[in-house]
C-alpha cells in the first residue's frame, strides 16, 4: 500500500489555519456544509446514471447516513453519491476552486475576529469540519472506480492520500471529534441541527448512534431525521422563512438572505414547479462573460443539470433556484435540452413571471426594489435589447439617477416632470455618476431646468442605440447634435460678435482635421469649451467603450468643438482673434483649449507631452 504526503495550496492553508482556531460560536454548519456535499454527489450520480446505468450497478437507494461512535468519539457522513478518485481529492479537497470558498477567501481581511464572523456568511464548505475535528478521514470511490483512496489531515499544513478498500462506490468522511466539541457526539444535539439546516434535503437522512449500554440487543439505534420531500414539492404554508432561506444556500452556494422568494406551480398543457430566489448580494459569477443562468433543471423531482442555458434568459442570471418539469424526460440529455419546446415554453413563461414579481416589488416596496436594481439593474437591462418581446415591460421597470437629484427615478416618472414643450427625453452618458455630473454639457440643461438622466452603465449605450424611443418621447443626448435649447426672447443673442466669428476661424485653422466643426455652443453656460459628437455620428462615450474592448478599429471620429462665447477666457481669446498674426499667436491657445475638452471627457489629450509643454510655457508667459 503506498502513501503520498501533499502539502495544502497556501491558501487551504491560510483557511485552516482559521478553522483549526476559529471561535466562530455556530460551529454546527459544519454538517450543513457536509449534508450538502453529500447530497450534491447523489446528484451528480444520479444525472450521470440516467446515461449510463452501469455506474449505478451497486448504488442502491441515495441515501445520507451519520454514524456516531461516541466511545471512539468519531461522527461518519457517508454517501453513496459520484465519490472522488485520486485527483479528484487532490482537487477538491486540496485547493481553492470553488464556489463558496473563493468568495470566502476574496471577503478575508487577515483579522482573525473580523474573518472568523465570515465563516457564518459564507459557510467555506468542507473545510469547515477542521473547526470540530482535529483529524478528518475521508474515504471515497469513485462512481464506476473499483479503486478506493483514504484521504486523510489534521488540517495543519498537510494531507495525505493512501490506497484503501471500499465496497461501495461514494464517500466516507469521519471526523475525529476535537474535545472542546463534544457537544456534537450528542443524539439530540445532532439531530436538532440536521432539522434546523438541511430538513430540506431530497434524499433521507439516517442518524445511527451505537448503543451505549452493555449488552443491548439491538447494537445500533437508527432514525431517519429529515423531511426528505423537495422544499418546491411541499405546499408553500407548510415552509417557513427559515427553510426558505435554508434551502437557498444550498442550492445557490449563497450564504446571503434570499431578498424575494418566487414558489409557485404551474398547471395546465406543460406542468411544472418553479422556486426561484433572488439574492440580496450580487453573486460572484455576475459579470462572467458566459452570462450562464444557474437554475437547476430537475425533472420529476431528479435533478437533471444546473447547466442549462435555456431555461432562463442571461439578463436573469443572477436568479438562483429550481425549476422541476413534469413533461420532460428522466432519460433527458444536455443535447435534447437545447432548443427543446418544453424548455422554450418554460424559458418564457417563467421570464414573464419573474419580471411581473418585480413589477410588484416595485409597486409595494419600493425601497426593496431600488436595492434590488442596484444591484442587478445593469444585467436586467440587458434584456432591452436582447429580448423583444419583454423591452417594453424591462423599460418601465428600469431606474436612473438624473439630474433632478430625486434618488433613482423610473423613465414614466421623468416625462411626468417633463417641461410643457420638452419633446425628448434627455440622458448623458459615463463611466460613473461623478464622471457624469461633472460634465460640461450638462451646464445649459441645468441652468434651464431640464432634467437629464445618467446612464452610467455600459449595457446602456448598447441599449440606446436600439430604442429610439419611450412612450412617444425620442431618447437625446446632450452630448451630441446641436443642444435645442434655444429661448425666444433671446433670438436676437444668436447673433455671432465678430470677434466670436474671428476665433471660430482662427480655431479651424489651427485645428484643422482634428474637429469636424467649431460652434458658439449652447449648452455651456460656465466652461470654456467642450466637445460633442455631430448628429449622425456615434456618443463619445460609447467609442470610448467600444475602444476600451477593442471593437472599433481605426481613427476615433473628430468631434464638434463647442465654445461659449459668455466664458471670460473666451472674450479674452476673441479678442485677440481679430489682430493680426492672430493665427500664429493663437496656435498653443487653440490646442490647449482642444486638449482641456477632451480631459474634460475622461480622455487624454492626443500628445500630453506636448499639452504639458504648451501648458508650462503659457504658465511662464503669465508671470513675465
Ligand atoms: P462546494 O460544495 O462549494 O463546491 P466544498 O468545499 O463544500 O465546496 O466541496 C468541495 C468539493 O469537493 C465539491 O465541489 C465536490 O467536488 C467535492 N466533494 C466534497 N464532498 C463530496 C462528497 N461527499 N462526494 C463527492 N464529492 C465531494
Ligand atoms: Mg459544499
């Protein structure tokens, strides 16, 4: 029999550390974290199994057993799920891939008190047994394996991996229960806590505790502990809060509180249960570029898959939960789940479902739902564009911040504050709030008291060029065309000084290709100067995105130079535009002025070399 020692990544072993001294009070979730894993692998086992029986040949009924040993003074989880092999254990039970521990590891401070209130938020999975035990045996075969491998720690520093025997196929994990913990070698200590977190849990759970008196005729007491029905399959009055809650973090990996709970049956020509949750927190995948949904696919109560891209759009990501069909087949493969009927129907009426819930929220509990939209409002406003058919809905349900600084506002509440003769409904776009509001576009609409929305987030410029309008109101920005902020009585004022026409000239010479147009602007009331795309051509903003992901090739567009012919600095450059030689003395002043808009707009000067040196020597200039 050989013997293979491993050292724990580092950052296992920054893990355990904490486990080993943690004096986290709730030190119970550790059969939480194992009860789940179990019943995770009978899971996996079972889907495997739908395509290829062999594996189940000696499986049996899934089942959970706890085995407690109180004069050895040991507790045995043991499962007859998918179980690990050689690297398997290696993998799972040596590094950090995974999903609660990750998060777990991003969220530590190194504070052990503060990183010690963690491990109840998070629950760390598997590790946390190194909180209770001071030397852990797992011993596992894999699903269609005939070899079997004793994984074994104390939890400091190291593992090591033997060969082993084991009749049958799944996992084994025994905990050598540490002394201070003794309170988990008790029958109804035990359990209370396996009703308390994993009541829930789809396959029966059986305590055995060894019969302590001499000479007992039955050595062995057992007792099956958990409900062992599916939460969804359960009527809703018979679930609490806290199994509700319980069940969330079991199947979504979460450790937050589920901010809105969706548990409803549908009947009719396609049946099927849907217990959807949505998180408090955004979860950590949020923005990974698969944009995959992680709801689980069960049929008839048997789980299928938690990869299944059709059954939720991706602007609903962030959804957690399951949904059982009554319709589908048990035998169903990933391959027949895609672009399959029953799904798409599914896949529709629960979309549908879930933003009608969030309709709701927003009506009744309009605090929760602006929580709600900061946190996942950037990913449902995808659905704006991706999907039609909801546009409309998805539109009335999204939330800006404007300029009217009323907190979030819907886009129906904005018109309702719209001036008498306003046609459009105007937004400006950036990268973030201060960015936006700092922008000098914005000068004109304020001074005029029209309201302008900011979409800060990138989805939005994708979305924009999409729909054209809300309502009958044409969506602008303020930071392209010509700002249509005229006022009657100040007609007369349109018309150019010649020292503002002189420096327009004197501005496109100097400038030349570098803007598509210079212009007395509108919109600026205090700055100088600033710039805008012209009517046909693309938000600055937007280039600077598509830039920023390498999708736009080429030159960036030239834009609109706008002055405004009220700032001093402008009176000032107007002035000398009309002497002679103005061309030439005002060269440096007209590239400065270019370089300021742009840095204005969160873009660098086209050579900050040169600006910087342009700049100093009008600085010395100044002081002669
Ligand atoms: P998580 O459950 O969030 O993935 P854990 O630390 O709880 O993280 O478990 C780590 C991994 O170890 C699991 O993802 C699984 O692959 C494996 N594992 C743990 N327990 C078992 C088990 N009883 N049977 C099979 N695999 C298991
Ligand atoms: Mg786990």
């Amino acid at each position: 029999m050989t013997t293979e020692k491993h050292g724990f990544e580092a950052e296992v072993s920054r893990l355990l550390h904490m486990m080993v001294h943690s004096v986290y009070s709730e030190r119970e979730i550790f059969l939480r974290e194992l009860i789940s894993n179990a019943s995770d692998a009978c899971d996996k086992l079972r889907y495997e199994g739908l395509t290829n029986d062999k594996l189940l040949k000696d499986a049996g009924e899934f089942a959970i057993d706890i085995r407690l040993d109180k004069e050895a003074k040991t507790l045995t989880v043991s499962d007859n799920g998918i179980g690990m092999n050689h690297d398997d254990l290696i993998s799972h039970l040596g590094t950090i891939a995974r999903s609660g521990t990750s998060a777990f590891m991003d969220e530590m401070s190194g504070d052990d008190k503060k990183d010690t209130n963690l491990i109840g938020q998070f629950g760390v999975g598997f590790y946390s047994v190194f909180m209770i035990a001071d030397k852990v045996d797992v011993l596992s075969r894999k699903a269609g394996d005939k070899k079997a491998y004793l994984w074994a720690s104390d939890g400091i520093g190291e593992y090591t991996i033997s060969d082993a025997k084991k009749e049958k196929t799944g996992t084994e994990i025994t905990m050598h229960i540490k002394k201070d913990a003794d309170e988990f070698l008790d029958v109804s200590r035990l359990k209370n806590i396996i009703k308390t977190y994993s009541d829930h849990i789809n396959l029966p759970i059986t305590l055995i505790s060894k019969n302590e008196e001499k000479d007992a005729e039955e050595p062995e007491i057992s007792e099956k502990v958990n409900d062992g029905t599916a939460l969804w399959a359960r009527p809703k009055s018979d679930i609490t809060d806290e199994q509700y809650k319980e069940f969330y973090h079991h199947v979504a990996h979460a450790f937050d509180e589920p901010a809105t709970t969706i548990h409803y049956r549908a009947e009719g020509k396609i049946e099927y249960t849907v217990l959807l949750f949505i998180p408090s927190q955004q979860p950590m995948d949020l923005f990974d570029p698969s944009r995959k949904p992680k709801v689980k696919l069960y049929v008839k109560r048997v789980f299928i898959t938690e990869d299944c891209e059709d059954l939720l759009p991706g602007y609903l990501r962030f959804m957690r939960g399951v949904v059982d069909s009554e319709d589908l087949p048990l035998n169903i493969s990933r391959e027949m789940l895609q672009n399959n009927p029953v799904m798409t129907s599914i896949r529709n009426a629960v979309t549908k479902r879930v933003l009608s819930e969030l309709e709701k929220k927003a009506k009744k509990d309009s605090d929760g739902f602006n929580k709600f939209w900061q946190s996942f409002g950037s990913v449902v406003k995808e659905g704006i564009y991706e999907d039609f058919e909801q546009r409309d809905k998805i539109l009335k349900l999204s939330l800006f911040e404007s300029t009217a600084d009323k907190g979030l506002t819907t886009l129906d509440d904005y018109i309702s504050r719209m001036n008498e003769d306003q046609k459009t409904i105007y937004y400006i776009t950036a990268d973030t709030l201060e960015a936006a509001k700092r922008l000098p576009q914005l000068e004109g609409f304020k001074a005029k008291d029209i309201e302008v929305l900011y979409m800060i987030d990138p989805v939005d410029e994708f979305w924009l060029q999409m729909v054209p309008e809300y309502e009958g109101k044409q969506f602008g920005s303020v930071t392209r065309g010509a700002a249509d902020l005229d006022d009657k009585e100040e007609d007369e004022k349109d018309e150019n000084t010649p020292e503002l026409d002189a420096l327009i000239a004197v501005l496109k010479t100097n400038l030349g290709e570098a803007v598509k147009d210079v212009r007395p602007s509108k919109r600026l009331t205090q700055s100088a100067v600033c710039l805008v795309a012209d009517d046909e051509d693309m938000d600055m903003h937007m280039e600077r995105i598509l830039k920023m992901h390498n999708k736009l090739e080429g030159e960036t567009s030239a834009r609109v130079m706008e002055i405004n012919a009220d700032n001093d600095l402008i009176k000032t450059l107007a002035a000398q535009a009309t002497k002679d030689g103005s061309v030439e003395t005002l060269k440096d002043a007209s590239q400065i002025l270019l370089d300021q808009a742009r840095i204005m707009e969160g873009d660098l000067p086209d050579d900050p070399v040169a600006f910087a040196t342009r700049l100093s020597a009008m600085m010395a200039g100044s002081f002669k």
